[in-house]
C-alpha cells in the first residue's frame, strides 16, 4: 500500500499534466493519468540524473516513447527542478512555447529524444543501450566511468509498430541488459479497446525476443512497493532486456477511466469529477509544499550522485591520461588534428563509388574510434565493415561493427539513439531503394539536425538486373525534400572522399552518401569542391550550354561534352554532388558555376526530374527518369533509356538550337 504521502506526489504529477492539456485544450491526458505511479516510482527511487546538469554523461537515460504523453514528462521535469515552469506547463502546445506537444530533443531541457511517431523511442532507447554497452567496454577500467540504464515507458500503439518489433529483436539478440521499458498495457489505442486490434500476448512475443518480462497486474499498477519490486528484479536481470507489463488503468480517475475516451482529449466537463475521485482539492497548477519540496530534494540528489562520479572520473583519468583525451574528444564531438584520409588518382580510382566509401571509412576508422555502425545485412554489398575492429555482440562488447540484420528502420532509429546518448560517430548502411524502410527514422534525425551518416549504395537504375523493385527512381528527390538532410551523391572515387570529409564534421546533421554499384571511371586529379554542393568539372571557353550531373551521369555528361565539343559546341560541365550544400553559397558563387546568361542547360541524373527546374531554368531541359526502371544488364538499360553519351549530346544539341 502506498502512504499518503506517496499518493499526493503522485496526484501532483497527475494533475500538473492534465492542468496543462485542459489550459491548452488540447492533448492527452489518458497516459498520465495511468502511469503516473509507474513514472513516480522510476523517477524518483531508480532514475540517476542532475537537473543542475542535463547533459551528465553518465546518467541513466529515459525516454517517453509515448510522446503523446508529453504532460507527464513535462511535470516529472519541472517538479525535479529542471529548467521548466510552471509558466512553461501553463504554455503547453502553444506557440514558441518549452512545452509542445511531443518532447522535443533540443527544444527542453530533459528531453533525451524526440518522440510522438509511436515505436520510434522505442528504437531510439535500444541505441542508447548499445552506445552505453560499446562504450563501458572501451572505457572502463579499474574505475568504471560509463555504468548506466536506459528506461523507457512505452504503449500499446509503441508495440504495436513494426519499428519496435524490430528493435525489441534485435535488443534480445544483443542481450542488453541495461535496457528496460515499462509497458503501460492500458489495454486501449486512440480509437478503441485494444480488443479489436492486438489480442497477442506481449510478454509472451518478447520472451520470444530474448527479453526478461514482468507483470504488473491491476491491482498493484498504482502500488508504489510492488512497482519498485518490478523495476529492482528488472535491474538485478543484466543478461537480457526487461519489460515490466504494467496493467494500468487510462485515465485513472476520470468518470470515462478505462476507454478510449480519455486517450487524446481534455477532460473537460469531467476535471471536477477527477478532482474529486482523487481527492485533489487544489487550483490548477498548484503543488503542494510537500510534494514541491520532496521532488526538488531528490533531484538535488542528483548533484551528489555526479560529484561521486566526478571523483570516480578524475581518478580514470589521471590512470589513463590517453585514453581519456579520446574519450572527452569524441563526447565533444571534435575531430582529431589529423585523419589518414586515403589518396586516390587513375591508378586507384577506377573503382564503384561504394568501394571507395569502404576505403575512406576503413582508412580513417583507427583515428576516429567513435565511428561505429553497420548494415542492414548488407555489408558485403555496401562495402561498410571496418575490418579488424570485430563485431558488436552479447560477448563483444567492444566490437565497431553492428548486425542489425534486415532491420532497416530498427537500424536507422537504433543508430539515431546511439548518436543521442553521446560519445560515438554511427552510420548505417542498406541499398538506396530501401530507404523507404527506414524513412521515419531519418526524418526524425533530420528534426533534430542529428549527427550520423547514412550510406545508401546501390544508387540508380544501372544496379541493373535486380530490376525495378530494387532502382531508386524517386529516393534522391524525396531527401532533397526533407529539411536539414544533407544528400551526397559523388561522381567518383575523390568526390566519394570529399563526401566522406564533409560528413563527418562536427556541425552538420544527418548526412546521406548515395553510392554507386557500378564502377565509376576517376575523373581526375582536381579541387573537387564537394562541400560547395556543385563545382566547375569541365570549363568551356565562352559556354553555349551547361551540362549539370550528379554521380555516375557526371562521367556520361563529360563524354558527351566531347561529342558536343567535336562538332563546335562550348559545353561546361558542372557536376553538382548536392543541391543543399550549392544552395547554402553566397550568390557570387552559385552564378560563378551556373552564370545567369548561359540560358542553355541540361541537367543529367538517372532519377525523377522534380526540382531540377531550378537550375537548369525556363528554358532548360531536365533529363531522366520520372518512371520505374527494368530488369536488365546495366548496359541495356542506358541504351533503352538514352543515358548514352551520343544521346544525351542529341538532346542538348536539340535543347541549343531551341534557346
């Protein structure tokens, strides 16, 4: 049973949630109703964090996978002492406030991840577990530095999304015992009882992961005891992910409590009758001074918790004076002074913009020990192993390399989690058309300007045999149409470095280097200025036409440039490896590669034509592909669809004559 004291702290978080959403008239207060007694007991007998500093690194990490619970959250944050107040909750959804409507990582102080696309947390906290297991086997020493949990509350809808059925696989598979999700099994979605939609037996499905489970029945999903029971047998678990099945009531409470109806509404004309079943006799907005003053103490509690790691800290460091350099040089996210980037010229640079990508990583892995990553079973096709530096496994726990198996979207969320924890560079790797698997994921990363990399190979039509389900048509148009993605696609081998250079750096968000199946042949030694976005290739004295190509079509634009040439037409080829990085240059440069008088241009790219109008202008013609590819040797392909040189100068040819 729970004390009386207990009972009003957690009414206190209750109602500090559902003032908000009733001020906002807008929101969910069904969740934290229910799991208001599952957050209490986590937050403030088990979780180790320091409002003072949000950022501590090794503090446990939690993750509100049901991000449309974000009230919850937002109390539990203002109550520890975090920098949120109660102006803020007042705020809550509105515009410009700290409080909206899906935590937000950047946004709020304690917010670990952003969350609301239900599963993605979910994925993101099985990231976050690897990070913390890769990086205490690397780091720990005599003193252990990086000993910490990952917690997550989670939904029905979380376990419901196929995202998170990936995830809770591979999470068994990897055996992450520091990794533990409540499950508040409210037994109801948005638009009805869970009856109607997911009948299976979510312990049983996650024993069958590899996981650890515990229930929590109805009658104990409000008892403080038997909740801190749960969370210390999960705890005592270390070979195996938990999840704690807690049978909580939505909406616990109000006069609609148990159905649908409390999920994503105020309560409305029921506040009063929720007061009152509660016992809450308090104004909206207001703590009582013992809950005020009992959650502010145990999140001072926080500081004491970090000077006793700090201590910890300073002793590993001063043992291990080298491998602490490395350490608070990759949790800063700087790069070394130098990195062994390979050279490439005609003797080494014939080669697949994929196999070049495997070289620059392989080149620079040694002196960037925080790039870590893998495929989605693909390493062998996208070229992304670092070899010598063994696999992330159960009983590796050092290993770079992680098979995330074909789990696209659990890899591109896992690997956005693992950037979040902090202290590691990930990339992921699978075929460029299969991005559609793993979309959510990336535009998750993109919001929030995420540092990791994706590599996508495979990047066109000319991959050839496979056929059309495996051709990227439409892929490099929809990244060009996702805010803050930076899209890399390089024509060679020197360009798939500078790619590499660029995608690394400290700033930048998420970074996507489209690569090629095919062998690309080395354009030559030059400045190619990837980091601008576009670059002079070819110069033509007084140019009649641009020819503009990304990757593989940039070798096809400069052939036909000599076609064009033979018969007295001055074409410049500019090869443009990405629209974003061109668009962010002053306008003296942009016009110094495409001058505004050269009305005649051509763009070249073996994908949908959509945007291209921007630069190749009113008169210009886009060449492409606005339809699905065949199945077919890369060479027929080409022939069947004009992406020959003696075409591709035909059509500019028609295109000067037109001007």
């Amino acid at each position: 049973m729970n004390t009386a004291a207990d009972d009003l702290r957690i009414n206190a978080i209750r109602f500090l949630a559902v003032d908000a959403v009733q001020q906002a008239n807008s929101g969910h207060p069904g969740l934290p109703l229910g799991a208001a007694a599952a957050a209490y007991t986590l937050w403030t007998r088990h979780l180790r964090f320091n409002p003072a500093d949000p950022h501590w690194f090794d503090r446990d990490r939690f993750v509100l996978s049901a991000g449309h619970g974000s009230a919850l959250l937002y109390a539990l944050l203002h109550l520890t002492g975090y920098d949120l107040t109660i102006d803020d909750l007042r705020a809550f959804r509105q515009l410009g406030s700290r409080t909206p409507g899906h935590p937000e990582y950047h946004h709020t102080a304690g917010v670990e991840v952003t969350t609301g696309p239900l599963g993605q947390g979910f994925a993101n906290a099985v990231g976050m577990a690897i990070a913390e297991a890769h990086l205490g086997a690397v780091y720990n020493r005599e003193q252990t530095i990086v000993d910490h949990h990952t917690y997550v509350i989670a939904g029905d809808g979380d376990l419901m999304e196929g995202v998170a059925s990936e995830a809770g696989s591979l999470a068994g598979h990897l055996a992450l015992g520091k990794l533990i999700v409540l499950y508040d099994d409210n037994k109801v979605s948005l638009a009805a009882a869970t009856d109607v939609t997911f009948t299976e037996d979510v312990r049983e499905r996650f024993e069958a992961y590899g996981w650890h489970t515990i229930g929590v029945g109805p009658e104990s999903a409000n008892d403080v005891e038997a909740l801190d029971r749960a969370i210390e047998q999960a705890k005592a678990e270390t070979l195996r992910p938990s999840l704690i099945a807690v049978r909580t009531t939505i909406g616990y409470g109000s006069p609609e409590a148990g159905t649908y109806k409390t999920h994503g509404e105020p309560l409305g004309k029921n506040m009063e009758a929720t007061r009152k079943a509660l016992h809450w006799d308090y104004p909206p907005f207001t703590v009582p001074d013992e809950p005020a003053s009992f959650f502010k103490e145990t999140g001072a509690k926080g500081a004491g918790l970090q000077a006793e790691w700090n201590a910890r800290y300073a002793a590993w460091k001063t043992a291990n004076a080298e491998l602490a350099a490395q350490f608070e040089r990759a949790r800063d996210g700087t790069l070394p002074a130098d990195l062994p980037w390979p050279a490439f010229d005609a003797e080494n640079g014939n080669v697949a913009t994929r196999d070049a990508g495997g070289t620059v990583m392989n080149a620079i892995a040694a002196a960037l020990p925080e790039l870590v990553g893998g495929s989605a079973d693909l390493d062998p096709s996208t070229k992304t192993y670092l070899k010598g530096y063994g696999d992330f496994q159960p009983g590796s726990r050092a290993g770079r390399n992680i098979h995330y198996g074909v789990r696209e979207h659990a890899m591109a969320a896992a690997s956005s989690g693992i950037a979040l924890h902090g202290g590691l560079l990930p990339f992921s790797a699978t075929f460029f058309n299969f991005l559609d698997y793993l979309k959510p994921a990336l535009r998750l990363a993109a919001i929030n300007t995420i540092r990791e990399i994706f590599v996508f190979t495979h990047d066109s039509v000319f991959l050839g045999e496979d056929g059309p389900t495996h051709q990227p048509i439409e892929q490099l148009a929809m990244l060009r149409a996702t805010p803050n993605v930076i899209d890399l696609r390089p024509a060679d081998a020197l360009e798939t470095l500078e790619a590499w250079k660029y995608a690394i750096q400290p700033k930048t968000g998420p970074s996507v280097i489209v690569l090629s199946r095919q062998k690309l042949p080395f354009l030559g030694a030059r400045n190619a200025d990837v980091a601008r976005g576009a670059y002079v290739l070819l110069e033509a004295e007084a140019p009649d036409l641009i020819l503009i190509a990304t990757g593989s079509e940039v070798h096809l634009a400069l052939e036909a440039a000599k076609l064009l040439a033979a018969k007295g037409t001055n074409a410049r080829v500019v090869s443009m490896p990405s629209w974003k990085l061109f668009d962010a240059q002053d306008e003296a440069y942009r016009n110094s590669v495409l001058p505004a008088e050269v009305k005649a241009r051509m763009s070249i790219e073996a994908g949908a034509t959509i945007g291209w109008s921007k630069y190749v202008g009113e008169r210009g013609i886009a060449y492409g592909l606005d339809h699905f590819g065949t199945s077919a040797p890369a060479a027929a392909i080409a022939e069947e669809y004009g992406f020959t040189p003696e075409h591709v100068a035909d059509v500019a040819a028609g295109l000067l004559a037109n001007v």
